[in-house]
C-alpha cells in the first residue's frame, strides 16, 4: 500500500525500531470477523474454530449477508479490534447506556449482547441515512430494549442530563487504522486531518459528559493511531473534567497499553489501550475507560414517556394479543407514530422534541379494523412467546426471503398469522390460508439465494 509520505515520516518518528514492522503490516491482507448473537441459538453450519480471544462471542472468519444466520440475526459481521471496544464497555444487565455516534451497530449490538434485553439502550446517530442502517441492524439482532435517535450530541445532552450509566463515544476520526480495510480513507488523509478530528471530538465529549451520571462509565474509542485523537483526547478530557478517573483496562492478544508520552504524560494513560496491526490480529484501535466521581452539570428528576394510543387503537392490539400472543404487554408502554404501534422500553423518559427512529420494538402497524404484526416482532420474540410456530424447510426460506407464497401442509393452525423458524432461527411471519402461506417478509429486504 502507497502510504502518504508525511504519515510515514510521522510514525518513523513516533514508534522507531518498531516502525518498519507496522508499515509492512498495511501489505497484509485485514482480519475479518463476526459476532454470534446470544439471544439465538447457535447456526451449527458456522465455523467457530478460530475465537477472537477477548470475547466470548466473537470469531475470525467471513459470513454472508443473504444467509439464514445472516437475515435472522444469529450472526452479526464485525471487524475484530472493534470487538474490543464493547468488550472493555462490558455494562452489567439493567443499566441505561448510550451508544452516542452508533452507526452501522456493530457496538450496539455487542453492548445489547451484555444487556440481554434489560436496562435502557439508547443508540444514536447523527445522519439520517446512516440511522436507518442503525434502526434496521438493531431490528434483525432482535432488540426490545433499544431506541434509535437520529440527534446531534446537543440535543442528546439536553434531553439526558446525568441520566446514563455509561456511554460509548466511538468517535468520528481520521480512521488511519482502516487503511487496510478501506484504501480510500487513505486518499483523504492529510497531515491536518486528525486535528480537524480532534477539534470535532472534544465538541462531542463536552456535550458527552453530561448526560453521564455520578459513578457512570465513559468509553472512549477511536480507529485512528494519531496520538492527537487518542491519549492527546484523554489528556485533554483528564484536565477539563478532573470528576474523571482512569479505569484500567486488561490486556491480552498483543493489545498493548496507550502512551502517556504521546499525550501530556500522565501515568493514568497507561491504563488505556492501543491495537496496533502489526501486533495483533486485527485493525488499528484505541481504546479509554473513565469513570465519573461527580455529575458535570445538573441532577435532574424524570418523567416517563406517556402512551398517546387512542382506545380503538388499543382495542385493535388487545385483540390480536388474546389472539396470538403468550404473555402480557404493558399498555402504559404502547406508543402510536402515525398507524405504526410500538412497545417503549420499561423506563423510558420523554423523548419530547427528539428525532426518534425507533421507538422501542416496532410491534407492528394498526389497521382499519386489525392489527397486522411487524417483521420486528418476529426478530424480537422468544420462541413460544408467539402461540403459532413452526419450523419450515431451507427451501421454504428461500421463498420466503424472495417474497413468494409456499405450501406446507401442516400449519398450526387453518387461517391466520404463523411465525416461521428455519433451523431453529425465527425469520418473518406468514399468514396462514389453508395450507397456504401468503408472505409478509418486507418488500425492501427481499433477495435471492444462489
């Protein structure tokens, strides 16, 4: 790979001896890698031979999008170093985190994995488009804990003042460390770059560190090796907040400690992290952990966001509920965006005046006089939680995912909605007629397998 000439001269100067080794690692070829999902059963088509060390999920290897494990969310493709981010996150179940700069969701997701459905998980993203990649990645892992806001860092800090357990920052940077994966981050690199960048993190961490609560955790990451987005950041964060402390992180795998000498020297920047390509398997990545001794800015008390579903709209949901469904749903959690009903996460506050994605699980859309189910709700559901299911062939897949009706001759039932698992795997619903079932996978997600 032709690097630029003033980021060789730049990490000539930083790292020495070990300089050669890391420019020869951008001619190696890059470490793919995948998540498997813990709120599925394991595909036992996968290979899971080669694990990436520091999580207990995640694995080296390719997997496809048009594939059952990929569409039915049992797998979720993820570059290994960035594995290691939500892994030093690692939030108990039941707290309330944030995912502030979180598209496409591959940390959102490995954050969702720790969560296992409980807590509050807000995931953010601050470009339309990107946010619908977001909301959509979250909607096939199967998340019923999870908002998608499309927000700027502002507005998030004044919605949630001292509300989050933690928050992951995984910043927008110079993404020197993707240069292998993505040559083109190559051509717009210049020596003024991760300046530019670090001007735009501090703006994101001085609105962060806000909605942080006392004793709340800060996860700070970037895919850049540049010093000045890097320790330099956390140098700057330890002097303009010193509520802030260092949480060591555990090293392993050739993940080696951060350099207080790159920074303003500091010992505490030790406990930071640093993935360097040349001395693990994986892309460039760094890594900080702070924990918050006292609020920055005001305690406030909250309101939980209010239902605004009308009775009929209620009446409509209650009635395929008693219908289909096997457990209870809060009606105080029922939200309505237009004809689109959705269950709000338990503890969710008022999202007055944000731009929200997704609400919570999209449990489906409110009819004249019925209530059709949403693909999200097939996702998201345990097995049995459904009253009707059944197992269909790989064959019936294909179809599925292609949008074609199928036969099958022995439904649960003789007319009406069926949720559809293939080897195990949830993957849409069906509604049944007879022995025939008429398709209801999204227009929008429809392919074909080869």
């Amino acid at each position: 790979m032709e690097l630029p000439a003033a980021f060789k001269t730049k990490y000539q100067q930083l790292l020495g001896d070990q300089a050669p080794a890391f420019f020869a690692s951008f001619d190696q070829s890059e470490n793919s890698g995948f998540r498997i999902n813990p709120l599925r059963p394991t595909p036992d088509d996968l290979d899971l031979t080669d694990p990436v060390p520091y999580t207990k999920w995640g694995y080296y290897g390719k997997v496809s999008g048009h594939t059952l494990d990929h569409q039915s969310g049992a797998v979720y493709s993820q570059e290994p170093s960035a594995m290691f981010v939500g892994e030093v996150a690692h939030p108990s179940e039941g707290m309330r985190v944030l995912d502030l700069c979180a598209s496409p969701g591959g940390k959102t997701t490995h954050l969702s994995s720790f969560l296992q459905q409980t807590g509050l998980l807000v995931s953010n993203e601050i470009m339309p488009k990107r946010a619908k990649v977001l909301a959509e990645n979250t909607e096939r892992f199967g998340l019923s804990n999870t908002l998608v806001l499309n927000e700027d860092p502002a507005s998030i800090a004044k919605a949630f003042p001292t509300f989050f357990d933690q928050v992951l920052v995984d910043a927008p940077c110079s993404g020197e460390g993707m240069f292998r994966k993505d040559p083109d981050a190559v051509s717009y690199w210049t020596p003024d770059y991760p300046a530019t960048c670090a001007k735009r993190q501090r703006e994101i961490l001085t609105e962060a560190v806000k909605v942080i609560k006392p004793g709340g955790e800060l996860v700070y990451s970037t895919c850049t090796f540049a010093p000045e987005e890097d320790e330099q950041m956390i140098s700057w964060l330890l002097e303009t907040y010193p509520q802030f402390e260092v949480v060591p992180i555990q090293k392993t795998a050739g993940i080696i400690d951060a350099k207080p000498e790159w920074g303003n020297g500091d010992p505490a920047l030790k406990g930071a992290a640093r993935l360097f390509p040349h001395l693990m398997r994986g892309e460039g990545h760094f890594v900080a952990k702070l924990k918050l001794k006292e609020a920055i800015g005001r305690v406030t008390k909250y309101h939980q966001q209010p239902s605004n579903v009308s009775r009929d709209q209620s009446n409509l949901f209650e009635a395929f509920a008693e219908q289909y469904l096997n457990f209870k749903v809060d009606s105080h959690r029922l939200v309505a965006f237009g004809d689109q009903l959705y269950l709000l996460p338990a503890g969710t506050p008022s999202l007055r005046g944000l731009k929200v994605v997704r609400p919570g699980l999209h449990l489906g859309t409110l009819k004249k006089h019925r209530f059709e189910p949403s693909y999200a709700m097939a996702l998201a559901l345990r097995p049995g939680q459904f009253k009707y299911e059944t197992e269909i062939s790989e064959d019936d897949w294909k179809q599925v995912v292609h949008g074609d009706i199928f036969t099958k001759t022995d439904l649960p039932l003789k007319k009406g909605w069926v949720r559809l698992f293939c080897n195990g795997q949830p993957v849409a619903f069906g509604k049944a007629v007879n022995q025939t079932v008429k398709n209801f996978f999204p227009k929008g997600l429809r392919f074909n397998v080869h």
